[in-house]
C-alpha cells in the first residue's frame, strides 16, 4: 500500500521533502517529548484506514493471550528488604490480553505503517534518534492490545525508554490515559513522589483521552502511567510499534512469555 492511504498527509507532512512543514512538525513533537513526555498526533492515520484495521483485527481476539497479571510498578523483581507494602514492592493490576505480530502480519495498513522508511524515520526525528529499526522476533514487531470492559493498566513505568501506538477503538467510557510526567530518574527511583500517586493523589496527574487514528509517542521510562478500567460494553483496541536503535533486535524470551503467553525465537536473558 501507499503510506498516503494510510497517513493524513495533508495534515502531518511527515516526509522530509516537505521542508518546513515537516521540521515544524518535528519541532513540535520534540517539544511535547521535552515538556511532558508525549507527543500526541490527533488524526495521524485516516478514518478509512482505521475502519479496515479494525474490521481485521476485532475478530482475532480469540487468539490473543489473555492475562491478569500483578506487578510492582517499576516492572522488575520485588526488593525483600523494603517490605511487602513499600511502593517498591506493592502489587498493581493489570487485565488486558495481547495479539502478537504473527497473527497481524497479513494487515497491509499495519505492516505499511510500521515498515516505511518515511514512517520510521519521521518517527526517529521526533524521539532524537540516527535511525531506528524494526524489531526481528516473530511476535513483538506490531501487537494489538485489546481492553474488554472491566480491564484496566495498573500503575507502571515502562521498561523501554519509548513507545509508538496508534488508537484504533475506544472504550465506551472510562479507559482514560493517565501519567505523571517525568516523576523518576535514571539515578532516583522516587519512592516518596511515587506512593503519593498510587495512594491516590492526583494533584500531578495528566488525563489523556485518545480518538481512533491518534498516533502517540511516549516516554514511559521516566513517567508513570495506567489506563483506568474500561466502561460500557465496547472494546478498547490499541496497536503498538516496536522500534531499536540497534537493528536485528528481538524481545527477551521473558518478555514474550510475560506478554505473550508463548514463546518464538525470543532471546534467552544473560
């Protein structure tokens, strides 16, 4: 397929040649990143687009790998010596179920956007990147998460230092983005600022509603964030990216068994 039956690229002029336009639009997505951790593209993928995405996607649920797993929200192994309930070591939930690239590698729409060199390094600008490259493990490259109602995302910082998803349905209601940009560091996990908003103050915490099409680019390293429990009786879709700077690389063997449900050619740990 042409990127442009994908992309609204009258409104995201995402194509170096467009001179200007298009460092404007790298501009500002750096900006965001720098401000707040997140880029938010509104629009990016085609309503049209979006429709036939869908209309493939929704019916394979069955094979995704539904999961209700509990996590501290720094994602690594618990700490003994702070305790059972210190924020470190305190238990999060998350319900959702996970589509791995092997059952979505015959979406032209998907595999297009993911794979153009136009997309990636547009995509690489705007993060601060040389170049990024698609992942080579047969299950992590594109995967959809699906949010049935009553599932949610508990508390988390994300282990990858960026992230590219692209909404495809919303909830009825609830299924709001939430996150605290920028509330640790490489250097200080922030224990303190962290059990303040897992007991529930929102005094810092951003609400970010998506519409079907929105690409979004984040900083999940250093900023926490959940998606509260789904409302109603719709499906929330959402189909993730997964780029390296590093080329030939593959998910963990872990991790694919964490999200996934399976191991494929995943790399052992150590």
């Amino acid at each position: 397929m042409q990127l442009s039956e994908i992309v609204d690229v009258a409104r995201y002029a995402i194509d170096p040649a467009s001179g200007a336009e298009y460092d404007a639009l790298v501009d500002s997505a750096r900006a965001g990143l720098a401000e707040s951790g997140v880029c938010v593209l509104e629009g990016f993928v085609r309503r049209d687009a979006i429709d036939r995405i869908v209309a493939s996607v929704a019916p394979r649920e069955a094979s995704a790998f539904h999961k209700v797993k509990q996590h501290n929200v720094y994602l690594v192994a618990d700490d003994p010596s702070l305790g059972e309930h210190h924020v470190r070591n305190a238990k999060e939930t998350t319900t959702s179920a996970t589509l791995g690239y092997d059952h979505l590698s015959d979406i032209a729409e998907l595999e297009t956007l993911y794979r153009s060199p136009e997309m990636i390094r547009f995509v690489a600008a705007c993060l601060g990147f040389d170049q990024l490259h698609p992942y080579e493990d047969a299950l992590s490259q594109i995967n959809v998460l699906f949010y049935p109602p009553g599932t949610s995302l508990g508390w988390h910082f994300d282990n990858a230092t960026f992230t590219v998803t692209l909404m495809l349905a919303e909830a009825e209601a609830g299924a709001d983005f939430e996150y605290v940009p920028f509330l640790r560091t490489d250097t200080d996990p922030s224990y303190d600022a962290v059990a303040k908003v897992v007991a529930g103050d929102r005094s810092a915490v951003k609400t970010m509603r998506q519409s079907p099409g929105t690409l979004v680019l984040f900083r999940g390293h250093t900023t926490i964030h959940r998606v509260t429990p789904v409302v109603g009786g719709s499906t929330r879709l959402l189909a993730t990216f997964i780029y390296s700077p590093t080329p030939g690389t593959r998910m963990l063997a872990v991790n694919q068994q964490t999200f996934f449900g399976r191991v494929v050619d995943g790399i052992a740990d150590g």
